[in-house]
C-alpha cells in the first residue's frame, strides 16, 4: 500500500496507530484496556485516525463510545 493510500485510512492497526504515537503495541493496548476507544471488526481491533490524532493533540484520548 502506498503511502498516500495509507494516510487516508480512517481506521489504523494497532502497530499503524502505536507507531504513529511513539509507542509499542503492548503500550496501546493497555490503553485500549484502560479505556482508549477502538473498533471490532470480527477478530480484529483498530482505531479511528481522528481518535488517534486526538490523542498526539490533546494528550488524552475521546470518549469511547458504547454501541
């Protein structure tokens, strides 16, 4: 996938969002544990882009939002 293609994803893998961020995966998913919303897609998580560059922006992440 080229660059471009994946800057205009919506939605990140946990290593796409981690690494964007400065951490580890393992540091992501304790906040995913703790609260950092995120998306299901069968077996799979991801996070929204705008949660993700909320988060570099206000050093907290959005509410997450109950189905």
């Amino acid at each position: 996938m080229g660059k471009q293609q994946q800057e205009d994803r919506i939605l990140l893998t946990k290593a796409e969002a981690a690494g964007s961020l400065g951490f580890g995966v393992r540091w992501l998913e304790k906040q995913i544990e703790a609260g950092a919303p995120y998306v299901r897609i069968g077996r799979s998580v991801r996070l929204r882009r705008k949660d993700v560059e909320a988060f570099a922006r206000d050093g907290r992440w959005p509410a997450r939002k109950e189905p």
